[in-house]
C-alpha cells in the first residue's frame, strides 16, 4: 500500500569510487532509496551516473559541509580512501553522533586483522606494506568502538569482471578466497540498504567461492 512506503535516504561519501559506482547502480533500482552522492571531484561522475542522486562537492574532513550534507539520512555508505583513512573515520563518527544517524556501511581492506593465512596472507601483507594496513586497521577500530550501528566490508583482490559471486567470513575467521568483483561488492552494498537490520556490528571478509591460491589470478603469470 502506498501509505506504507518507506523513503530511505542514503548518501553515499567517496561516490565516484569504483565500487561506489557499482553500488549507486543498484541502489538506484530501489524504488524506496533517495540517493546523495558526496564527494571532492564531482566531474569524475558520467553525466548517466550524476542522474542517481542529488550532488554534494565536498570533502568528509569539512565537518560542516558533512553535518549539512548527513541531516535527514538515514544511511552512510562510506566508499573512501587515503593515507588521513583514520581521520576521516573518526570524523565521520563524530558527525554521525552529532546529526542523529546510526547506520553506516564502511568499505575497508582485506588484510586488517592479520586474518589472510599461508601464503596469500604472506603476499597481501607484503603486497599492501606496513603502513596501510595499520592505518585502515586503526580506521576500522575507530568505528567499532563507536556506537554505531555498523557494518564493515572487507573485499578480497578486486576485480572488475562482470559478475555477482561472493560468500563471507567473519571477524576472527580466516578469510577465504584471494579476489572478488568490484560489481560483487556494489550489489553487497544494495542488499545492506534493502535490509538495513542485517549484518549490524559484523565485520566481514568477502570473497569469490573457490578462488584460494597463493596471489589473485591475474599476478599468478
């Protein structure tokens, strides 16, 4: 009935991200979603993808371009990068706390938990270096001890194939697999919004079925 139809307002930080696009494809599938897209370089967005949503230039460090852009979500998806990932982190759960918005989708890193065995794990540690993982790990601690109401992504290797086939593992689980499609993880994201109650406080690795193996198949040459 139309008297019971739920407009959900996402806004999506980092939206001309690769998996970003993938996701704001999705999303604008959903007759219930408002999509805002938010980010520093909005020509980096086709003219098709700037359609989707309503268009906000700004960076997640201006606390108060982000207070304005966040007042009447009811979702953040966080598709963000960068050597300051800590920083905008926390001042995304900082802004988050002060507008009133509980639901966040935070995109992050294999690898964060040392959860990666054998030697995939050796290589991914070597592949990505000492200072990134720490820096996505210290970014990700920040939104768990936070008191939102979270969800954390942990892609594999990311490819671009067009495909959707992806399964979990959870926080102190080994991770599985070595790759999965930026198109999996768009479609993941889509699911969240649709279900907004699922996966809350999980932190989970995903990944391609039956893909183990010492590195991704395109470094295996």
């Amino acid at each position: 009935m139309k008297g019971d139809f739920f407009m959900k307002n996402v806004i999506v930080l980092g939206a001309a991200g690769n998996i970003a696009k993938f996701a704001e494809e999705y999303l604008a599938m959903q007759d219930d979603v408002n999509l805002k897209l938010y980010l520093r370089h909005p020509e980096k967005l086709s003219t098709e993808e700037a359609k989707r949503g309503t268009i906000i230039q700004g960076d997640v460090l201006d606390e108060a371009t982000l207070a304005a852009a966040l007042q009447g979500q009811d979702i953040v998806y966080a598709n963000l990068a960068g050597e300051d990932i800590e920083q905008q982190a926390k001042t995304i759960v900082k802004t988050m706390d002060q507008v009133g918005i509980k639901r966040l989708i935070w995109i992050s890193s294999i690898g964060i938990y040392d959860e990666v065995p054998g030697k995939f794990g050796e290589w991914n540690n070597q592949m990505l270096g000492a200072t990134y993982l720490p820096t996505y790990a210290a970014a990700v601690k920040a939104i768990e001890n936070s008191d939102l109401n979270y969800t954390v992504l942990r892609p594999a290797w990311l490819s671009d194939k067009d495909e959707v086939s992806y399964e979990f593992t959870q926080k102190g689980e080994p991770f599985k697999g070595t790759e999965v499609s930026r198109k999996s993880i768009g479609e993941l994201v889509a699911k969240l919004v649709e279900q907004p109650t699922k996966h809350v406080h999980e932190s989970l690795g995903v990944n391609k079925p039956n893909t183990n193996g010492d590195k991704p198949e395109w470094y295996q040459k």
